[in-house]
C-alpha cells in the first residue's frame, strides 16, 4: 500500500484541459504540426491521445483562450484521501464528478477545486485506456510514471504556490534559475518535481516586486516526444506550416532537455522537447542555482535581444491591481 503520509512520486501531471473557441486551429496544431493523435470528438471539443489514455489535451468550446483545467493522475484511492484531507485540512473542499462529464476528461470520476491562479486541479485515479493504435505523426511521446510533460507558469505569489505544492502533493525543489540584468536579479524560475521527471511544474516569478506578464495562466506547456527526430520532424512541420517559433531549438542547463517552443492558437505557448533528464532521488544534488535558461540555442526569431514586448509590459504593470486567486 501506498503510504499515504507522503505521496512523493505517486501524482503526476495526466490531462490538461484548454478553453477555446478556435477548435479547427487547434486541431491544426495538434495533429498537423505537433503531431499528436486526433480522439473521438464531439462537436464542441477536441480530444488528443499521446498514448493508451484516451485523453491527454482537451480542448472545449470556450472562450477563456486559456487552460483552465489540469488533471492529476494519482496512483490510488489511498493516495486521493490523502490529497483531499490535506485539501480539507486547508479549508478547501472538493466537488465530485463522474457519469459523462468526467468521460469527457477521459477518466472514470474526479475530484476538483480551484487551485493558484484559478486553474481547477481534478483529482483521478483511473483514466480510460483507448487500445487503438495511434495514428500520428511522431514516433511517440514519453509520459508513463513521470505523466504528462510540465507546466510553467509566472505567479505574484511565488512563495504560497511553492507552498501549495509542496504541502498537498509533497513537491521538491529541483533546482532553480535566477535570471539577472544590469547586476540585478530580475527573475526566479524554481521547478518542482512530484515523482521522477524533473519538473511538473515550473515557477516563475519576477524579483522585488512580483509582477505577471502573461495573459494566460500558464507561459507553457510541455510534451515530451520519444526521439531526437520527433523532435526535429515537429520543429519542421511548425515553421512549414507557418506557426510562429518562439524558441528555436536549444537546450535547458537544468533538465537538460532539448526543445523548442511555438505559440499555440490559444496565445500561450507549448514546448516541445525531447530526452529529458530522470531524476534519481539517491543521487541528486538538491539546491542547484543556474544562471541561465539555456546553455545554447532557444534563439528568439526576429528578435535581438528582448523576449518582451510592449503587451507583457502592459499586462505586467496592469497584473498589479489585480489580486490572484489563491486557494486558502
Ligand atoms: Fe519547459
């Protein structure tokens, strides 16, 4: 049995859900470029496999232009009762779903509450398997015990979501990336890690004072796909197809992935990579600082030397009268 008085290595990420209302430029993207396997789909959603789960990215007719669902993959119902009592203890409580609602996420049931930023967090333990064989273009995508790629994500609250995750699904600290300018550090990026992957969840924020500089609420979503050419095939069929790059090809200090990134038909961006490190917990080295985002590469097409344009200034100084969310 599980035991259920630390749940590290037993959650990891299992579906995201976007809210949009470009339903056919999404399946563009997903299946033209990124190469993911196009799922049954009614007449308002998308659904994409990556692999035997039915559903990994749900895209439902919505108008946030955003994510605003994030599934949580537990290993048991052990594992979910310890999860939602440290949720209880907090004073946040969940709602249950199942029947069509919870099919439409790809899993049996769930739980879900309103986690940071006001993204809903859904609790499942048994997603549904579609033995199909994929039909998609890329050889495959890593996912199994390390779930579902990553997120990052820019909060104003850096300490209290840290806290959020380590306190009710025993997250560790990776390492972290201080970013500086004009000998001044301008941003922090600490990546938490639930189980053998690297990070699950990236977060970013900027130093003195905390300001968000995206729209969205996440800055990316990462998948993982299985080979070196996938990896390239996909960087390929991106800029072919006209998809803005973001990112050229290039590599993290810290995970040591390679990877690319594009701005998806929702505005916010995805990451593709490839050969992400594993971690082994009897050997890493906690409390690494790097000092860079790549070691090389991650170019900015068109670009010199900034990332940021008016916009993010805009909706960061805009970002600070606006409280966010958070769940206790
Ligand atoms: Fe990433």
């Amino acid at each position: 049995m599980q035991n259920a008085s630390n749940i590290f290595g037993a959650a990891r990420l299992g579906y995201t859900v976007i809210g949009s209302e470009r339903l056919a430029e999404w399946r563009r993207f997903a299946v033209e470029a990124m190469g993911m396997h196009l799922a049954p789909s009614g007449d308002d959603e998308l659904a994409l496999r990556l692999d035997r789960h039915a559903r990994r990215l749900i895209v439902q007719r919505d108008s946030a232009e955003d994510i605003i669902a994030i599934g949580m993959h537990l290993d048991s119902d052990d594992v979910l009762q310890a999860v939602t009592a440290r949720l209880y203890a907090a004073g946040v409580s969940t709602q249950y779903v199942d029947g069509a609602a919870a099919a439409a996420r790809g899993v049996t049931d769930f739980h879900r509450f309103t986690g940071p930023k006001g993204m809903q967090i859904e609790l499942f333990t048994t997603p549904l398997i579609d033995e199909t064989p994929l039909d998609m273009r890329c050889s495959g995508f890593v996912t199994g015990a390390g779930g579902l790629g990553h997120l990052s994500l820019m909060t104003r609250e850096p300490g209290r979501t840290i806290e959020f995750w380590q306190e009710v699904f025993d997250a560790r600290v990776s390492d972290t990336i201080e970013l500086a300018a004009g000998g001044r550090e301008v941003m922090q990026v600490t990546f938490l890690r639930l189980n053998e992957r690297h990070h699950s969840i990236a977060v970013a924020a900027t130093q003195g004072i905390h300001i968000d500089l995206f729209r969205t609420r996440i800055q990316h979503l990462n998948v993982e796909a299985k080979t070196l050419d996938d990896l390239g095939a996909a960087y390929a069929r991106c800029r072919d197809l006209g998809y803005k790059l973001t990112r050229t090809i290039g590599q993290h200090p810290n995970d040591r992935e390679l990877s690319f990134y594009v701005t998806t038909p929702s505005g916010f961006e995805m990451e593709m990579g490839w050969d992400a490190l594993t971690v082994e917990e009897s050997t890493w080295t906690a409390g690494l600082s790097y000092n860079q985002m790549s070691t090389w590469g991650h170019d900015i097409p068109g670009r010199l030397s900034t990332e940021l344009g008016v916009g993010h200034l805009y909706r960061g100084i805009r970002s600070l009268g606006q409280k966010e969310y958070f769940p206790w």
